[in-house]
C-alpha cells in the first residue's frame, strides 16, 4: 500500500508477491505448532520445540528471516524496492509523503523483525514449559512449509517487472524517472520561454531605435524652419 501510494506501483506488486511467500509459511507453521503442541495456542507455555518439530522450526526460521528483510531472503529485495521508491520520491519532492515514508517504514521494519524473532525464541528455544510431549506434524502439513520455506528463500529472484529488468532489485523506478524527465522538459521549455522574449525584447528595442532616431530628425528640421 506504501508503494504504491508513492507511486511504486512495479515495488507494491512485488512485495505482495514475496509477502504471499513468507507470511503463508509463518500462518502454515504456527498451525503446525499448534497441531503438535496437542492444540495449544498459549505461546508462553511452549519452548524448546526445535528439537521435537526440526522441520517446522526450519520452515518458521526462513520464513521469519524472510519478513524480517534479511539479505538475500526474499523479504529483502522487496522491502529494498520500496524503499528505494520512498527515497526517490523523496529526492524528487523535496520531502512530502516519500521522506515520511523513509523514516517510518525501517522503523515498522525493525519492530517487525523485533516481534518475530521473540515469537521464535520464546516457541522453540529454552526448557519446555508444558507437559504435553510435542511432535512433528505429518508430511501432508510439511510439503507446503518446505514449498513456501523455499519460495521465501529464493522468492526474491523469480520477479520479473521487465522485459530488460530480470530481478526486482534492479528495476528502475519509472514513474520516477518520467516524473524527473518531465521536470526537465519544463525547465527546457521555461529557458526556451525566457531566451524567445529575450529575442523578442531586442527586435522591440532594435525597431524602436529607428523610430526615435527618425522623429528627433524631424523636430530638428521643423525647429530649423
């Protein structure tokens, strides 16, 4: 919504896709968690599941990685191009909505990562805090995480917005450069404006000079009589 509201409408469509990936997967784990926890939904009794759920812990891991923007995961090259909108925008405008949206969007970012990777800690590190024996979730629930885990892994690399632009990390803004682009045809045309009436106060100049010349000749000549 960020995106395109600034005009990166290429970046918005990107980021949806990317964010299909790694959200679906954080949904998919934390229903396999739930399922091997014996339907526990408290997340401060849980703790310790990396060892009895490796593959949902694996999954969840990527995924989390993924929204928190970790290099080369997919959540990186998307968030990257929003933000390089943002600064753009920013650039171009002076400041308005793209300079907003450059200082509030990392922080979002970081709280995001923040309140992730507590969930992840808190879900499969330390000493079990229940009496329930977790276990991993059948293969029929794990082919999707394993799916969507990859697809956040290397999500970031499969976007083409161009025919000339393979990867979305290098997709030039357009509006962008349009918009600059026009700015520069109308400092063209108001150079252009400025040097026709500059021309123009000449030629004035230039007739009128005759003019004056040929009427002090004449007074002269009635004054003479």
């Amino acid at each position: 919504v960020a995106a395109v509201g600034l005009g990166g409408v290429v970046a918005g469509m990107f980021h949806m896709v990317t964010h299909a990936f790694f959200k679906a997967c954080l949904f998919l784990s934390a229903g396999s968690v739930i399922h091997g926890s014996a339907n526990e939904h408290d997340l401060s009794r849980m703790g310790g599941l990396r060892k009895s759920m490796p593959i949902s812990f694996a999954c969840m891991l990527l995924a989390t990685m993924a929204i928190a923007g970790v290099p080369l995961f997919a959540g990186f090259y998307s968030k990257d191009a929003i933000l390089q909108v943002a600064f753009e925008r920013a650039a171009v405008d002076h400041g308005g909505p793209g300079l907003f949206a450059s200082i509030a969007l990392p922080v979002a970012a970081a709280f995001t990562s923040f309140y992730m990777f507590r969930l992840l800690f808190l879900a499969f590190f330390g000493a079990p805090r229940t009496q329930h024996q977790a276990h991993e979730s059948h293969w029929t629930m794990l082919v999707p995480l394993v799916v969507l885990a990859a697809l956040s892994v290397v999500g970031g690399h499969l976007w083409v917005a161009t025919p000339k632009d393979l990867f979305a990390h290098d997709v030039r803004r357009r509006d962008v450069v349009d918009r600059r682009a026009r700015l520069d045809d109308d400092a063209v045309g108001q150079r252009r404006l400025r040097e026709g009436l500059d021309v123009v106060g000449d030629d004035v100049v230039a007739t009128q000079q005759p003019r004056k010349g040929l009427r002090g000749a004449v007074q002269r000549d009635g004054a003479t009589r």
